[in-house]
C-alpha cells in the first residue's frame, strides 16, 4: 500500500470492513498511521460515492454517529443501507456500536 495515494488506502482498507460491521474514521486513520487525519479519511469517502464497491455506508463517527449521511442520495440512505446489513439504527446512531465495531488495527494487523 505504501505507493498508493492515501484516499485509496482508505478505499482499500474501507473494502475489507465486513458486512454487518463498522468502523469510525478516526480508526481507519489512525492504522495509516496518521491519526489526526480522520477528517481527511471522511473527505476520501464523501468523494467516493461513485464507486459502489466502497462500502462507505459502514464506516461513521467514533461515538456511532451517521455524520456523513448527508453525502448519500435520499434522505436516509446510509441509514437503509446500514439496515440491510441487519444494524440497527437509532436517532442516526447505531445501536451497540461497540459490539460491531470492526478495529481495522485488530483485524488486519498493524501496518
């Protein structure tokens, strides 16, 4: 990954995240080794719409919050889409967030 620019680092790392599961930008920052840059890890998503293979509906805030519904199509998109996968979303979190995070540190070893 090391040639590759960061947006699709974060597109890859985004495409591993597994159905039924989320993680936070600021988790998926912090394994590029750049953890003050989870805002930028939101940037790469917002633009990433066109690209159906990024599932960009699973990764949100780090309390579980659905801050970057508003760069899907309709108005509740993410949230439909997160639904489909079987989580549950309550007032635009996701309810036992912890228990579906999906810690990319954990789960693909650290870089």
């Amino acid at each position: 990954m090391e040639n590759k620019g960061f947006f699709e680092k974060v597109y890859q790392i985004t495409k591993q995240i597994p159905f039924g599961r989320v993680t936070s930008y600021g988790a998926i920052a912090k394994y590029l080794g750049t953890a003050k840059s989870a805002r930028m890890v939101g940037w790469a998503l917002n633009i990433s719409s066109l690209d159906n293979s990024i599932p960009a509906h699973r990764v949100v805030n780090r309390k579980g919050i659905l801050t970057g519904k508003h760069h899907f199509e309709g108005t509740n998109l993410m949230q439909q889409l997160l639904e489909n996968e079987g989580i549950k979303v309550n007032n635009n979190q996701i309810e036992n967030f912890d228990s579906l995070f999906w810690d990319p540190i954990i789960e693909l070893g650290e870089q």
